[in-house]
C-alpha cells in the first residue's frame, strides 16, 4: 500500500527535476540539502522505485522519474489552481449561488435585486428556484437552496427569519369602480362588493380567513383563481375586486386598477429572507443577501 504523500514531496522532487542541482533546489526552496534529500527519498520509498539518478557530480532524472514528472506537474497544478478558486469564492468573485423565492417576490423586486446583484458581482451565478413559500422553506431545509425569500408563517425551529417587509393587504379594483375614489375603507363597508377570491387552499386565503373570522365567510365566492396575476387580470376587467397584498401592485403596474387602504382590521403578511439557522452562508451567498435586504427595505411602506 502506498503511504500518504505530501505535496511538499512533490514539489520538491519537480524543483531538483527542474534545476537539475539539490543545491539550487534547496536554496529555492528555502530548505537544507538534508531536508531536500530526504522528501525525495520518502517519495521514492512510496512510489517503490528512484525518480532521480544520483552522482557525486550531478543529478538527473530517472526512467521512472521522466514518466512521473508530467504527472507530478499537474498535481502541482490542480493544487494552485484549486487554492485560486477557493480565494476567488471567498473574495466573492466567482460561484453560484442557489435560492429560493415566492410567486409574489420573483414577480416584484426579485428582478431589481437580481440586476443589483449581478451589476457588482457579474462572475457569480444565480440559480432561482420560483416557489410558493412553504416549497421554498422546505428547500433551505433540505440544502437545495442557501436562502430563500418569502414568509414565514410560524417559526421555525431550524430556521432564521430576516423580516424586512410588511406587506399589508389593500382591496384593488378597477379605476372606473365606485370605490376607486376612496382614500380608505373597512371591510364591513366591502363585505357585499363582489369578490374575486383565490382558492381556499391558499396560504393568503387562509391568512385572511384566520384574521376576519365570520367576517370573511359572507364575501362572495362566485369566482375563484389560483393565483394573484388571474385576480389582478379579472379585476381589470371590472368583474369585481380583489383583497391583495400590497406589494403586488408592482407587479401589474399595466393595469388600470386602483389601490385603496383597508381596515378594521389592518391586515398585513411579514415579508423576508429565510436561512437555516447555524448554517454560515457563502461568500457570495451572504452579499446577495444584502442586496436583497437592501432592496426589501426600500420597498417597504
């Protein structure tokens, strides 16, 4: 069995290759002859065989020697090459990195974060994964994404949650719509509008329900969509009105809809990055957190 061999061994043996002299290697190396003589011994004693040809004159490069040199030299290669890259990662100048981001982010401030990113760090690759929240959650956990954007919920035990957003619901309607001149509202002066609703799987339908109790139940449910674009759509079309949250209006700003404020009661979804708790992120990983942050920040209110 060959013993473990040190890089030291090796470089040692390509320097005497390469010089043609112990003594020069030596001094290259800033080492002793002795030291010298004896990484290329060890090397020798596992390889099984002499890579050098010694006289009391001179040194030169065995058979064996000449068929291991080449290999010797990439080894060398791979190592210096292998460093480059891990300082580059750390200088946050190349990598990728993966995350995860909900329906309502990856159609709003996702591609400004992004361009930000992208605009400082142009040699780092993103990989993003577009997910309902509890999807991306489940993906931090599993490794699949280093961080992910979006809500929480309800803690966690093996998450981090960086709330940077709250994104309070506004009922949306068509700008012709009677409503559309208001500077507020309640829900009990829109509980007999007609509603578009999303599903009663939905994790916002479920947050309204959980907030409005009796109150939701009498909004009318005539037309059902499974997503924010269907109801934003429908609603521009004067069909009916939409409770939504805020955020969203950015991301239909084509259409001819108005945003009132609602109350009694204030209803509002908390917005953020999500990581796993104890798990240090990337070098690159951690700066677009920060860009993300920023951006989050400034879209708040």
């Amino acid at each position: 069995m060959i013993r473990d061999t040190s890089l030291g061994e090796i470089i040692a043996f390509v320097t005497v290759a390469r010089l043609g002299s112990f003594a020069l290697a030596a001094d290259e190396l800033l080492v002793t002859q002795s030291a010298l003589s004896k990484r290329i011994k060890k090397l020798e004693d596992s390889i099984g065989a002499p890579l050098l040809d010694r006289t009391t004159r001179s040194v030169a490069v065995s058979t064996l020697g000449r068929e291991f040199l080449p290999k010797a030299k990439r080894i060398i290669e791979d190592y210096n090459r292998s460093l480059n890259d891990m300082s580059e990662l750390v200088k946050v100048r190349k990598g990728i990195v993966t995350l995860s981001c909900n329906m309502t982010l990856s159609d709003t401030l996702l591609p400004e974060i992004i361009d930000r990113f992208k605009t400082t760090y142009p040699n780092i690759r993103v990989r993003v994964h577009e997910d309902s929240s509890p999807q991306a959650l489940e993906r931090v956990l599993s490794g699949q994404s280093e961080l992910a954007f979006g809500t929480l919920g309800e803690s966690h035990p093996e998450l981090d949650f960086e709330q940077l957003i709250d994104d309070r619901f506004v009922i949306a309607c068509h700008k012709s719509h009677p409503l559309a001149t208001a500077t507020s509202t309640t829900w009990e002066e829109v509980k007999n509008q007609n509603f578009i609703l999303l599903r009663p799987e939905s994790g916002t339908r479920k947050l309204l329900h959980r907030h409005l109790g009796a109150l939701y139940d009498v909004l009318s449910n005539d037309i059902q969509v499974g997503h924010f674009h269907s109801q934003l759509s429908l609603v521009a079309r004067g069909i009916g009105i939409a409770a939504t949250p805020s955020l969203i209006r950015l991301s239909r700003r084509d259409l001819e809809i108005a945003i009132i404020p609602i109350s009694e009661p204030t209803i509002s979804r908390k917005l953020g990055i999500l990581t796993y708790k104890g798990r240090a992120l990337s070098p690159a990983a951690e700066k677009l957190r920060e860009v993300a942050a920023s951006v989050m920040q400034g879209a708040d209110g």
